[in-house]
C-alpha cells in the first residue's frame, strides 16, 4: 500500500474544499458551509501530521531508539484525529449554536447548495481512491479497518464523515430554502458537529490501545505459535509475547524449550530456522526475540 499517496491526494482535495467552501461561507453567512470549511481546513492539519508521523516512523533505529520510530504513526494518528474530529467538532457546533439561538439570514443559497454538493462528491471520489489503492495492495475496506493503520483509517473516517456532514448541510439548506427560516442552518451545523465529535471519540479510544501497547491479533498469535511448534527442533513453547510498534512493525518474544542434548551450534541453527520461517509467513516481525529455554 502507498499511504503518503493517499494521505497527499487527500490533502490537495482538501485545500480545493476549504478555499471554495469558506468563500461562499463568508459571503453567504450559512453556519452549514462555514462548518464544512471549518472540518476541511482541520483535515489539511490532519493530513500533515499524518505525513509528518509517516516520515519520523521511517526514521533508522538509534541507541535511544532501538526498535525504530514505528509508534510515531500512532502518536500523530492519535493527534490528528483529535484536530480533525474533536476539536473540529466542537467548533462546528458552537456556531451552529450560535446560528441556531440568533439566526442570522443566509444568502447565496443557490451557491451554499452546490459548493455542499461538490463537497459530498469530492468525498465520494476521495473514498473511490482509497478503495483503488487498497485493491492495488490487494486489501478490503474491512480489512483496512481492522487493521493498525490508524492514519489510512483516520482518512476513511474523514471522508465518510464528510459524507454525513455534507448531506446534514445539503439538508439544512433546502429547509432554509423552503421555509425561510435560518435556524435550520444552525441545527445542520449542529448536526455536523455531533457527528465529528462521535467519530472522534470512536477513533480516539482505538487509538490508545495503540500507543499503550497492544498485542497482535490472536488468530495471528495461534498461527505463529503453530508454526513454532511444528519446528522439530521445538520442544515446548513456554511464553509468547507480541506487541505493534507500528502498523507493519512488530515484535515477538518467545521463550522456548528445544530439545535436550543439542550443542550450541545446533541451537542456534534452530533459532535461525524458527525466525526465518517466521518472518516469511509474518513480514510484519521485524523483531523477533527467542530466548532458548531448558
């Protein structure tokens, strides 16, 4: 998967969104649009720090660092979902709020409605890019969102979310058209906020598992634990640990009896077999500790 390519179309689609949505928003006075430039403009944010995480992870490992810099993925995936969706949030529904207790008149309805429109459909095509990228890495969208990859997964959210939001504006917007009454403008805008909010929160408590962290999956810790154990050399696997340190970085620790009577060439024979047939049914152990047991 190419997840710099997907986090910088992303952004570019964003900064044509926040420019086209905060001008009509200006001039037309609808809490609804200025919500969607307010969401668009803290994905820009977002996105950088999602690139800004994407490079520090790559960074080589260090004495400070000896298992590289995986987790920085984590920690600013975490930090960009609380930018993109919280904070977001509750700006959004403070001015619908506002908007909602002392409405004020909209104009330029004609034009709220199709900067709205296009920004539902930029999302639309935004999550028929994801989609292309994730067949091209041969990987499902249900897949992606049980993955660990909580910056991809915090851009599907975003795009989805845009999608709930902007249909709350378009909403809010034809109410406004039909009834005259702007107050509707303020609970669409209100509607945008608690959405934001809820994702944010939602991203947010899957994030921390990430950062404190969490084990791989345990159908995952079944097979590697098969796949060791079906070494001959194997005679009993006494403990095995694993932790993310990123979305495709790993780390096993196993402690393992091996059969009695072997010389120390014949271990570590052994414990190069185990590693090596791991690594090739998991790429994502990058790390992989076994300490020989009698």
């Amino acid at each position: 998967m190419r997840p710099q390519v997907i986090i910088v179309a992303t952004l570019l689609l964003n900064v044509t969104l926040f420019a086209v949505n905060f001008t009509v928003a200006i001039l037309g006075g609808s809490r609804s649009v200025l919500a969607e430039a307010i969401f668009t403009v803290t994905d820009i944010a977002g996105s950088g720090l999602l690139l800004w995480g994407l490079y520090l992870s790559r960074l080589p490992a260090t004495p400070a660092h000896p298992f590289g810099r995986g987790k920085e993925r984590f920690f600013w995936a975490f930090v960009s979902i609380i930018v993109t969706f919280t904070v977001a949030g509750v700006l959004v529904l403070t001015e619908g709020i506002s908007q909602f207790i002392d409405p004020h008149p909209i104009r330029y309805l004609v034009e709220g409605l199709l900067v709205v429109f296009a920004t539902l459909a930029t999302s639309v095509a935004g999550i028929g890019f994801t989609m292309r990228e994730l067949r091209r890495s041969r990987m499902g969208l249900l897949e992606l969102l049980e993955s660990a990859n909580q910056g991809l997964k915090a851009i599907v959210y975003q795009d989805l979310v845009t999608v709930g939001a902007s249909m709350a504006a378009f909403v809010s917007l034809i109410v406004v058209a039909q009834t005259g009454n702007a107050a509707a403008d303020g609970l669409g805008a209100m509607g945008e906020g608690v959405i934001l909010i809820a994702a944010g929160f939602i991203l947010s408590a899957e994030s921390r598992g990430y950062l404190i962290g969490r084990a791989m999956e345990p159908d995952q810790g079944r097979r590697m634990l098969a796949i060791v154990r079906a070494n001959p050399n194997v005679s009993k696997v006494r403990s095995i640990q694993s932790m993310l340190l990123g979305p495709e970085d790993a780390l096993l620790a196993l402690k393992i009896n091996f059969k009695d009577g072997m010389t120390t060439d014949q271990l570590e024979l052994a414990i190069d077999e185990v590693t090596a047939t791991l690594r090739a049914e998991f790429p994502v152990l990058r790390h992989i500790i076994i300490e020989p047991e009698s």
